[in-house]
C-alpha cells in the first residue's frame, strides 16, 4: 500500500476560509419551521436538483414516485429551524432546498428509484444509495460516499478532489494528496460526476463483482476541467 499524502492542515483552513467567503456566509440562515417529514409526489425518471447546507445527509432511492425529506437534530427547538423548500419546477423536474441550524443535523431524502440528481453542498457528510440516473454532485468540504451501479450502465464518469482522496473501486481508483482527478468512458447511459473541494470521495459500487471498468484516465497533478 502507498503511504497517504500529508495534506497541511493549514492549506484545508484557507481552501474552506475562500469557499466561504465565495458563499457569503459558513452560518446557517435556515428560519423554519418546516413540516416534519416534508413529501412532495414526483414521477420516477424525472431530475431532482438539490441545495444543500451543512450536516449529514443521506439520499435513498425508494420504489415510490415521491421525495420525502426527514431530519433530526440534537433537540427540538433545533429541528424547528430546519427549512425545507420542495417544489415542482416543471412537469418531471423539482427543486429542494435544506437550509439547517448547524454540522450536527442529520437529513434523511428519500426518492424515486429512477431519479436524475443534481446536488451542490456546503459542508459535512453526503451519502448516496439506491438511485439509478445521471449524477451531479459538488461538495466544498466533507466526505461524499456514492453507492452506483455496475460501470457498463455509464457513458462517463469524473472525479476530482482538490485536497484529499479519492476512491472508485469499480473503475480501480485509488488517488490523494493535492488535485486528484479521474475521467472514465463507457458505452452506457448515464452520466457521474462528482467534485469536491478538501476531503474524500467514494464510489462503490452495489455489485458484489466488478465488471472490467473501461477506459479510464488517471490525472494526479493537473487541474480538472470538469
């Protein structure tokens, strides 16, 4: 095994300080108080495009044409902060916006089984199962952990951390340290891309064997252009 990169915490500490700064604010303005869970029907095969803040979030494909959005938080009053924004934005699209009162909530989405994703999160834990589609995901700091299907049902797939890990067992990925990227090219249908700005990428994949992964190409010290 090669040894892992030493990362300058320092260098995390100004990368997170810029994004924040990008953003306007690293402080939840979240005013609830939403309903508790919030539920919105939605067709499955449809794109659900999702404005996340900070906290642990864990996404679900389910076999109903909904999206449910759950949480819990370290006391009441906390959970009564949560705001929740559902809405349909066309007739197979919708939008979600989580705003939370801090890291320590914990978000629970459910969605159709067949769903296109579009994520983009500030901070914390993002934890992706059970949904077959095209991914977009942007995450500043934290871990993104991505439970996919089997490499052959994608057309493409791109990763790319600019400080910290990336692992893809099913495309035979295992990068660190400063700019880490992969690219991967496949004759299926669907699309992945993930970023983030400091901290650890996973793909795995829900098969127990991995078919053989494609073309891949393997970028350690470039910059992506994803």
């Amino acid at each position: 095994m090669k040894p892992l990169v030493a990362i300058e915490p320092r260098l995390i500490s100004l990368l997170l300080a810029v994004a924040c700064v990008a953003l306007g604010s690293c402080s939840a303005t979240g005013e609830g108080s939403s309903a508790n869970p919030t539920s919105m029907s939605l067709a499955a095969g449809g794109t659900i495009r999702m404005q996340l803040h900070m906290g642990t979030v864990k996404v679900v494909g389910v076999p109903e044409d909904r999206i449910t959005v759950s949480w819990r938080a370290k006391s009441s009053r906390d959970e009564r902060r949560v705001s929740v924004k559902l809405q349909r934005s066309g007739g197979q699209e919708a939008t979600l916006e989580v705003e939370g009162p801090d890291d320590d909530t914990r978000y629970r989405i459910e969605v159709p089984q067949q769903s296109n994703l579009s994520i983009e999160m500030m901070a914390g834990e993002l934890d992706v199962s059970g949904v077959l589609g095209n991914f977009d995901a942007e995450l500043l700091a934290g871990e993104m952990d991505l439970r996919v299907a089997s490499p052959e049902r994608y057309r493409s797939v791109r990763a790319a951390v600019t400080v910290g890990e990336i692992s893809a067992r099913p495309w035979q990925i295992d990068l660190d340290g400063l700019w880490r990227s992969f690219k991967a090219t496949g004759e299926g249908e669907y699309q992945l891309r993930a970023q983030l700005l400091a901290g650890q990428i996973t793909i795995r994949s829900d098969q127990t064997q991995d078919p053989q992964p494609g073309n891949i190409d393997r970028s350690t010290r470039s910059r992506s252009t994803m």
